[in-house]
C-alpha cells in the first residue's frame, strides 16, 4: 500500500504538468490569430454617423477572418492611434497619404476608383460672387478645415486668402451646394462629379451655379500599410480588393462614395508621394 501511495505521490506532478500544458493549447487554440485592424479617417468626408459604415465592413470582413474595421471622427486621435499599432492597413485620403506617409513608414496598395477613374478635381462653386469676395466670405465644404484651406491655397493662388476663409464644414458635397442655394455660404469646395449629380437632383440650382475655380486633379482615398506589416497583410489586401463581389462589401464601398479598387501601380506611388 505504502508503495502504491509513493507511485501515486510521483505521478501527480506529471498529471498537473499535463493537464497544464493542454489548458494552455486549448486557450492558445480558441484565441486564434492575433485581431487586424482597418484603420479608417476621411479628411475628405464629414462622416458623422460611423454605425452603418462599421456594420457593413465588419459583417464584410468577419466572413474572411478575425478583422475590424475602426473608423475615426478625428485626424489626431487617428494618427495617434497608428503609432500604438503593428496589424493594421489605413483607409485615408491621398492627400493625408501624402502628408504622413514618410512619418508613419507607409505604403499604398490599393487606390479607389469612381466611374472608373482613380482622379477627382475640386471646384469652386457660387451662385452670384467674384472669386475677390468669396475669399472673404464662408466656404461651405465637406473636407476638413485642414483640407480644405490646402485645396483652396491651390485654386486662389494666395495663402493668406486661404487661410483666412471661413470654411463651413458640412456632412456632404450636396450639403454644401445646398447651403449656397439658400445661402448659407458664398461659396462651396466640392467635387465635379458632385456638381453632375446636382445636375440630376435639382437642375434648377444647377443652372444657377458657375464654376470660379478649379483645382488640379488628386487620387481619390487610398488603403496603405505600414513598412512592419507589408509581408503579413497580402491575405487582407485581397479581400478589401474583392469587396464589390460581396452584397455588403458593395454597400460599404458605395457608403464611402467609391465603386471599388485598383493596384497602385509604381507610376501612381511616385504621383502620390511627389
């Protein structure tokens, strides 16, 4: 009996050992891989409802893997996030892309496309007023304050005039049409193909509405990784790539006003970052 009770005593820390080390494989197991984030800001939308966004991508993402889609209402809580994160890809503008990629080590892969081109120009829209009074009078526009003083630097020729504009941020280019019909502002900074869609939707401010001012044309958003995740991130690459073959893909795609992806090609890197 004594040497049963030995044999037993000798055993137990071989069965704590074992029962410890297959706790350990199965937690391992039901963790799974390491959660990657879609990190997404628009300085060029004025996004103020992030709930259906978020759905749509996430139910997207969900099917192909333990991914996230976190969109962000403000620039610098967005770049801080990116410096405490390794497992991420960015949605941004190329402008933003332009401004920061040098600072955060990054690199384009995809870049959107509408009616299948992957350029947008700026316009400036008024009803009535000279482009001397419209500098000094409010900008209605849907992009960022940041943004959109860089814009109109470009169209006014005049650093001081752009900076010192009053710009009104609204949710939409529509928005910011609108706001000039009723008069609300001077003038908008809006897209070209916002002023074909107004065309559409209210030919009668259409006909009122004349061009002061067009800027040069720019990528529309583009999705980058950083330098640390570049050999990891093919896999999610693809499927962000493959989202207008998807019912929710298509509508999240739609909701951040594009119809799908290209590559970026070498020409269009040295375009995005000159």
């Amino acid at each position: 009996m004594a040497a049963k009770s030995l044999k037993h005593r000798a055993l137990l820390p071989m069965l704590l050992i074992c029962y410890a080390g297959l706790f350990w494989l199965t937690a391992a197991a039901s963790a799974g891989p390491e959660k990657v984030m879609i990190l997404f800001y628009s300085a060029e939308a004025n996004i103020n409802n992030f709930k259906p966004l978020k759905t749509e991508f996430d139910t997207y993402l969900l099917k192909s893997g333990n991914y996230e889609f976190q969109p962000f209402s403000d620039r610098e809580t967005f770049e801080q996030y990116i410096k405490e994160k390794d497992k991420c890809l960015l949605f941004l503008s190329s402008w933003h892309y332009r401004n920061i990629y040098k600072s955060y080590a990054l690199n384009p892969f995809l870049v959107g496309i509408k009616n299948g081109k992957k350029h947008q120009k700026r316009v400036l829209v008024t009803k009535s007023a000279d482009l001397k009074s419209v500098a000094k009078g409010t900008i209605a526009s849907a992009s960022d304050v940041q943004h959109s003083r860089s814009v109109l630097k470009e169209i006014l020729g005049d650093e001081t005039a752009a900076n010192s504009a009053r710009i009104l941020t609204v949710p939409k280019d529509i928005d910011a049409l609108m706001s000039v019909g009723f008069e609300m502002s001077k003038a908008a900074l809006i897209t070209e193909s916002a002023l074909k869609d107004l065309e559409k939707r209210d030919p009668s401010l259409h006909k009122k509405i004349k061009i002061l001012a067009e800027g040069k044309a720019s990528f529309l958003p583009v999705l980058a990784v950083p330098d640390e995740f570049v050999k990891n991130a093919e896999k999610v690459i693809e499927i962000i790539k493959s989202m207008p073959g998807d019912s929710n893909g298509m509508n999240a795609i739609k909701m951040l006003g594009l119809d799908g992806w290209e590559p970026v090609d070498p020409s269009d890197k040295s375009k995005l970052e000159g």
